[in-house]
C-alpha cells in the first residue's frame, strides 16, 4: 500500500481522531478518552512477537503502574491479526490493548507507513512511532523512528512522570 505523501505530526497539533478495535473487539475512540480526562500514549510498532517489538511492549507492561497514576493510557498499534495480538498479549502479559489497523488506516493517519530499506532493499512498513495525546486532543510529545530499549523511560521522564 503506497503513501501519496509523507504525514509529520507535531508537537501542538490536534491528534487525528480515531475510532478502533482491539483484539478483544472493545472499542476504543479518542474522543471517549479525551471525555474522560485522559491522555493517550498511541505506540505503533512493526510485528508482535519480534524481539524489539516484544522489548518495547514490555517496557509499556513494567511501568504501566506510573503510568497510570499520571491518567495516560497505552494503546499499541500494529497491523497485525487480532489472533496475533492475542498470543503477544497472553505470551508477554501485556495489561493494556492491542488496537487492529489491519487496513493501515491509523497508520497513514499518523503518518507512520514508509518507505523503509533494509540489506539496499526498499519497501513499505511501520515506521516504530510513539504519540502522547493530551486530553484536549493536542500532541504533546511524537517520536517518528524511535528506539525501543529505554523508550519508554524517556517518554517518562520528558513527561515528568516519576
């Protein structure tokens, strides 16, 4: 699935809203969130099950208990199956949802399917992102190409989440 332009969020932009199911089948609607006075940290990552993939999740699982204390709530994206989330989910223990973008849709919202190139090879795929969307629905932090050991500490710590 080709891209006609590369999207670039940024900090102070309105977050594009969405509408989504987790594997579970809940819902799962920015607007709903930002009702509730919450803020969101939306990851994208390219493939449930790979190691950094599987190391970033895990960061989000440790330190889901801070997190909560400051109202974010993690939702991960990726597009794969909801059959696949559910095996990462149970295999890893994750304690937070697992959002289906089989379509790309979210995705090409957010501006994180590119071109990527590995071994001289180009294709398309997810580009590792993070979005912290503030309960008025602006972006507060975007992280395009992040890295995943220690991901998670940083987005904490320019939060000012202890």
């Amino acid at each position: 699935m080709a891209r006609s332009e590369e999207t670039n969020l940024e900090v102070g932009q309105s977050a594009p809203r969405f509408s989504c199911q987790d594997s579970a089948g809940n819902k799962h609607e920015l607007e709903q969130y930002m009702a509730d006075g919450k803020s969101v940290i939306l990851y994208f990552y390219p493939k449930d099950s790979t190691p950094g993939c599987t190391t970033q999740a895990c960061e989000f699982r440790d330190s889901m208990a801070r997190l909560n204390q400051g109202d974010y709530v993690v939702l991960g994206v990726s597009k794969d199956s909801g059959k696949s989330h559910d095996k990462f989910i149970a295999k890893q223990n994750l304690n937070f949802p697992l959002l289906l973008d089989e379509d790309l849709s979210l995705h090409q919202s957010y501006g994180v399917w590119r071109e990527k190139s590995m071994y001289g090879k180009k294709y398309m795929g997810t580009s590792r992102s993070t979005f912290v969307i503030g309960n008025d629905g602006d972006l507060t932090w975007v992280g395009y190409g992040v890295r995943t050991k220690g991901h998670v500490a940083k987005i904490m710590s320019e939060l000012g989440i202890e």
